[in-house]
C-alpha cells in the first residue's frame, strides 16, 4: 500500500460521492462504516509508520504543472500523524453519535467530503495542494453550520466563512510570494514545501512572509483578537459540527505554524516570540474570564477551547523541544477532550433542547454514568495528572520557562481558571437538588452515546498514565525540525533561542 495516504485523502471522497444513491434508511450505516474503513486505514498507517525517522515517510510524488513547480506531494512525518489518526477517530465518533434525523443523508455526506479536506491539509507537502485542501474544508463546515445550526446559523456560518477565507486569502499571498523567491534563486518555479525550507531569506523577507503566513494561521487557530467568530460557530452549529470544529478544524491552523512558520522563517519566528506569547497569555486568561462569565454550557466550552488553544500556540514558539512537542501533543488532547465535551453537551441538549446552567441541577442524581463522563473529561480540560491534559500543558510550561518565567506563570493559570469555571460548571449543573420537574425523567447515557464516549475516555487514561508511543514520534520529528532551523537561522538571537532541549540549554 505504497499509495495509503491517497486512499486515506480520496476514500472519504469517493465514499461520499457513491453515498448519493445510498437510500436514506441505510445512510447512516454506510456513513459509520465508511468512518471505520478510514479510521482503520490510518492505525495500518501508524503500525507501518517508523517512529525512529523523523522524516516523511509514505511519499507520493506526482507533477501536475510541471512548468509551475505544482505537484501532488503527500508525506507524513511524526508531527501530522496522529492528527490525521484523530481526525479519522473524532469523524468516526461524531457519526455514531448524530441525533439528528432531518436531511441526514446531505449531513453525513457533508462529513465525509469534511473529512477528505481535513486528511489533505495534514498531509499535503505542495503550497497549492493544501490551500486547495484548507479551502475545500470551509465548504462543508459552512453548510453543517447553516443547514443543520441554531436560530442565528446563517449569520454564524457566514461569519466562520468571511473570517477564515480572508485570511487565507493572505496566506495566498504569501505562497505566491515564496514561489516567486526559489524561481528567482533557482530559476525554476516550485510550490514543494520541502524546496522552499532550503530558501535563506533575509529577515526583513521572513518578517513580511511571517505575517502573511500568521494571519491566515492565526484566525483559524483562533487567536486574539481574531476569536469573535468562533463562540457563534460553536453556539449555533450542531453537535457534530462543533465536535469536528474543536477537535480538527482548529488544529490547522496551529499544525501550519509548525509546518510553514518555523522552518521557512526561523529568524522572524524568534523575532516574533514575546509578541505572539503576549497574544498567547490575553487568550488564556481573557477568554477564561469570559467562559466563566457565561450562563450556557457550550459557551463555556467554546471560550474554554479558545483558552486552551493560546497554550497550544505559547509552547508551538517556545523553540524547544519540550515545548513544540508538548503543544502537538495538546493539539491531540484538545480535540479528545474537547470533542468529547461538545459530544456530551450535545446529549443533554437532544433531552431537553435547551444549553443553559440554570435549567438544571441535580443530573448526578438522574444521568450518573453521564455525571460521571463528564466530570472525568472536565479533570482531563484543566489538566488534572495522569490525564492525557496533564501531559502537553506540563511540557509547554517547561519548555516555555527558560525564556520567561513570568510569562510561564501567568500562562499557568490556565489550569486555575479552568478549574474554577469548569468546577462552577460542574457544581451547578449536577449537584444539588432537582428543582425541574422536566429534569427528573432524563434518560441516561443510552448504548449509541456510550459506543462514542467510552473510547475517549480509556484515550485519555492510556496517553495520561503513559503517553511515549505518541511522544516519542512527535518529539523525533520536532528534535529534527529544530535541528534544522538552527542551521538555517542567520541572526545570533535566534541561534541562541532555538535548542533541542530546555535542560540541555540550562546546563550549558
């Protein structure tokens, strides 16, 4: 299977185009089953994948343009792979999970055409190909939202689409531009990311291209003051969509840091640090404050998510290895945890079609096995230890602390904050009396939500107790990224800030 990560890209596609003379009785059965196959595909990838190369592996090199350096190239390396695993296992998870009945064939083969982008952006090596790819995922999510979403769906959607096409649109720009650079060197066009990491800019070219490049990432991730689009998008899209949102769809732009930022601009990256980690600590306590400031329980996720994800970003320019390996692999945990919240949420609403705090109280006592998935998801979101949150917010706050311990101090506070509006959360949401009448006929978790839930749950015990068979990939693959930019970087400060390791740097 020299070709897996084509069947990976294109079997959800073309599963998706067949799924249109699928009657609707049987579209949910095929929908889950063509969720498994690619879930399946991607563990055969992991199991074949060699965790001690930290190169691309499985690449598939085709021209397309020749005469504009335009190809189909695909690659995995230790950073995209298990995201590409997570996006096939949150996509599979979500489907099992759908409640809703209308139109369910156009929302299921929305999924699927969903899922097809989403596998493209994590493995393109080409400019083109994935901004195709990253363009292609705004399509579907668009119509899940204004299909399938709340009383204010259409302004949400348009809003996620506005947002998020302008600052690819910029991104464009950048690419054009970096192409334009090699045919200038190299006399020869090309748009392979790989040509383009052997590019030495100078850094007033890298500042310009970073920003271009930044802005495109930074609304999708997203970022201070970028994030007013994501609240809406999680409020009034359906669970589904809001479980994919979270849990891939906001990765892109954090996995486009690490795979154009750093390696093609290593001097304005540095350069950029204290910047973007002031942007950082505004996200986490910022949204923090306002999550717990909301009276409806997907609100407080939402502005949860945004939270998290300012860590996520903080260690992605810590420049070191704790730190860039531990914010991939929090990109892994977030989308576990957070789609795994937005799932829950979804099951109380389907039972009483409403989100907001004050409508219950007391459902420990009437949903137990609820109470209890959820309270453990809500350890795991402030990082509670031996939980797969611990493990990515420990390493980003250690591989920040040698560049500033202040700002690894007030980034800490995540995990207060996070307690407190989770906690709060928590505490009027389950415990206490139940004043609702409505409230005490709740159904609990039945065999379908249990099928999706459970899984994540042991998820984030295994990689919480122990995490190395995902790590150690990540972290050879981040150790030659750094290696890498080292090299490349032309200014002193930057040769200084990027190391292989916090504690190797401290010991010199």
């Amino acid at each position: 299977m020299d070709n897996i990560l084509s069947i990976l890209v294109f079997f959800p596609l073309i599963a998706g185009v067949l799924g249109f003379v699928v009657d609707k009785k049987s579209i949910r059965v095929y929908g889950i089953s063509v969720a498994i196959v690619e879930f399946l595909l991607s563990l055969w990838l992991w199991s074949s994948f060699d965790g001690n190369n930290p190169g691309m592996q499985f690449v598939e090199l085709v021209p397309l343009i020749p005469d504009f350096g335009i190809n189909y190239y695909l690659g995995v390396d230790g950073i995209s792979l298990f995201i590409v695993i997570m996006t096939a296992l949150m996509t599979l998870l979500g489907m099992i999970a759908i409640s809703i009945e209308r139109d369910i064939k156009n929302l299921i083969l929305s999924l699927l055409f969903l899922e097809m982008a989403m596998v493209g952006v994590f493995v393109s090596l080409d400019a083109i190909i994935f901004y195709l790819f990253w363009e292609f995922s705004l399509v579907p999510m668009l119509y899940i939202i204004g299909a399938w979403g709340g009383p204010l769906r259409i302004y949400a959607s348009i809003k996620f689409f506005l947002y998020t096409f302008t600052g690819s649109l910029i991104m464009l720009v950048g690419m054009l531009f970096m192409a334009y650079l090699y045919q200038s060197v190299s006399g020869v066009w090309s748009f392979s990311i790989t040509d383009w990491y052997a590019l030495v800019l100078p850094v007033n070219y890298q500042l310009w291209l970073f920003v271009a490049f930044f802005l495109g990432f930074a609304i999708k991730v997203p970022m201070f003051p970028f994030h007013t689009w994501l609240p809406y998008a999680h409020g009034q899209a359906p669970t589904i969509g809001s479980v994919i949102l979270a849990a891939v769809l906001l990765k892109m732009g954090t996995y486009g840091f690490v795979r154009f930022s750093l390696p093609l601009f290593p001097d304005a990256s540095v350069m950029m640090i204290m910047p973007i980690a002031t942007i950082s600590i505004i996200m986490i306590i910022y949204t923090a404050m306002v999550a717990y400031a909301q009276e409806d329980i997907k609100q407080v996720i939402a502005y949860s998510s945004v939270s998290h994800m300012g860590v996520i970003v903080l260690g992605t320019f810590a420049m070191n290895a704790e730190g860039v390996s531990g914010s991939i692999f929090l990109m892994l945990s977030h989308g576990i945890v957070s789609g795994a919240l937005f799932l829950l949420v979804g099951v109380i609403y389907d039972r009483r079609h409403t989100k907001l705090m004050s409508e219950f109280g007391g459902l420990a006592s009437v949903m137990p096995k609820f109470a209890v998935i959820f309270g453990f998801m809500l350890m795991a979101s402030v990082g509670l230890p031996l939980t797969i949150g611990f493990v990515g917010e420990f390493l980003v706050l250690l591989g920040f602390y040698h560049l500033s311990p202040i700002v690894t101090i007030l980034a800490g506070t995540t995990i207060i904050l996070g307690a407190v509006y989770m906690l709060t959360l928590y505490k009027r949401t389950f415990f206490g009396p139940v004043t609702n009448e409505e409230n005490k006929k709740l159904n609990d978790l039945d065999g379908k939500e249990m099928i999706a839930l459970v899984p994540l749950v042991l998820i984030v015990v295994w990689l919480g107790i122990y995490p190395k068979p995902v790590l150690e990939p990540i972290d050879n693959s981040v150790k030659s990224l750094l290696t890498f930019m080292e090299k490349k970087a032309q200014t002193p400060l930057a040769k200084e800030k990027i190391t292989l390791s916090q504690t190797s740097k401290e010991a010199e």
